[in-house]
C-alpha cells in the first residue's frame, strides 16, 4: 500500500483494489494525481471530502466516471452537490461500509468531519479533515468561535472517540498548520500522545515547508516510534 502526498490536504492512498482519494482541491505541479487516475487500471476509485472549503473539496470529482463519492453533509449542501452525484452523505458518529472499506465518520474542531478508515485487510487510516486543536495563541477570536480552553476539549474528545475505535491507526494525515505559529504542533502532539500511530503524514501546510520540516523534527524527537513523511 502507498500513500501519496497530492497537495494541501489530499492524499491518495494506493492499494492493489482501491484508490482513496482525500480531500481533492487541487493536482500536484507534477500531475501525481492525473497519473494515478490514467493508471488505476481495476481499481475501485473513491473520493472522500471532509468540508465544503474550496482547499478541500474540487466539484470536478463529480465529473469522473465510476468513482463511489462519500461526501460530507455540510459539503452536499452548501456546495449543492447533487444527490445522484454522491455514494453517501458522511455525517458524524455514523459509519459508510462496503466490500472493501469501513469508515467511521468522526467528529471535526472545524466544519465538517474527519475520516477513521479501516481497509479489508484491516489496515486503518485517519484523514483528519481540518480537525485540529486550532489553539491560535495571539488573537484566537480571529479565527475561532469559543475561547482556547474550550478549543481543546472539543479537539481532545474527538481524539478519544478514535482512540476508543482504534488500538492502533497505521497511516494518519493530520494538520501542521504554520499559521498556529509556537502552538502548530499541539494538535499533532496530543494525537500521538492519545493515539498509537505508525505513520504520520503532515497536511494544510500552506507551502510554508521551512516551518513544518522544524515542527516535524520535534516530533521524531518526542516519537522516535512514529515514522513521519514529509
Ligand atoms: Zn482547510
């Protein structure tokens, strides 16, 4: 199984059945995505979208013929997406199931949802949407609608409800987000503490990689048992 870094928020994971497409807004420079598509041969192709934000969520995935759509309920709605158009509406606390795949639909700290995925093979995966401790140490009423405080318990709840699914999540797309600035690793940090995590892929990085590439190497250092790509 491979798991691709598209752009931003969207990752492609590659197995021998399927091809699981999170949260496309957008193609890599190089067209990794394109590639993938040309070359997926048998395999059952599916887009999930976490939120209806244009970083997340490309209504060019309703054009694209014979992929299963799992959409989330705030993205069908205010992005109009038509009803024959999606595979299944995801919403919170329920669960899509097919021959191939099992996703619990998670709670968000933002709009929208996040995805616990468990494959046939029981490999599990966490796409997190844009769930976050979204703690904005200057200025959080600029970006948040509750106080810092009530900000992580709500992000600390929805680690627990995947903590209580999954002993273990093998591959994690989880934000790193620069503009959290000394706070952008406290959302990453706190999951790894709660959640035994094999592979952790950093996301919403806004290109700003000098910053993430810092943020990841305090994290190898406090979960040297934790492989990070970036
Ligand atoms: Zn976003």
């Amino acid at each position: 199984m491979t798991v691709h870094y598209i752009y931003h928020s969207c990752f492609a994971v590659e197995t021998e059945t399927l091809l699981l497409v999170f949260d496309y807004s957008q193609d890599s420079a190089d067209g990794r995505l394109r590639q993938l598509l040309d070359n997926r041969g048998e395999r059952v192709l599916y887009f999930v979208v976490s939120h209806f934000h244009e970083d997340h969520y490309n209504p060019a995935i309703l054009d694209i013929d014979g992929a299963r759509r799992l959409i989330s309920y705030d993205t069908v709605k205010r992005r109009r997406v038509p009803k024959e158009k999606v595979d299944a509406i995801l919403r919170p606390d329920e669960c899509y199931q097919d021959e191939h795949l099992t996703l619990h639909v998670m709670h968000s700290t933002d709009v929208g949802i996040s995805s616990l995925v468990t494959l046939a093979d029981g490999t599990t995966l966490y796409h997190a949407g844009d769930n976050n401790n979204w703690y904005f140490p200057e200025e959080p009423g600029e970006h948040i609608h509750c106080s810092l405080k009530e900000m992580e318990g709500l992000f600390l709840a929805t680690v627990r409800s995947v903590a209580k699914l999954a002993p273990q999540v093998e591959h994690v797309m989880f934000p790193v987000d620069p503009r959290l600035g000394s706070e952008i690793i406290r959302g990453a940090f706190q999951w790894l503490w709660h959640v035994k995590t094999v592979h952790f892929y950093p996301m919403h990085c806004w290109d700003r990689w000098e910053e993430v590439h810092r943020a990841m190497a305090q994290l190898r250092e406090n979960f040297p048992e934790v492989t990070f790509h970036v």
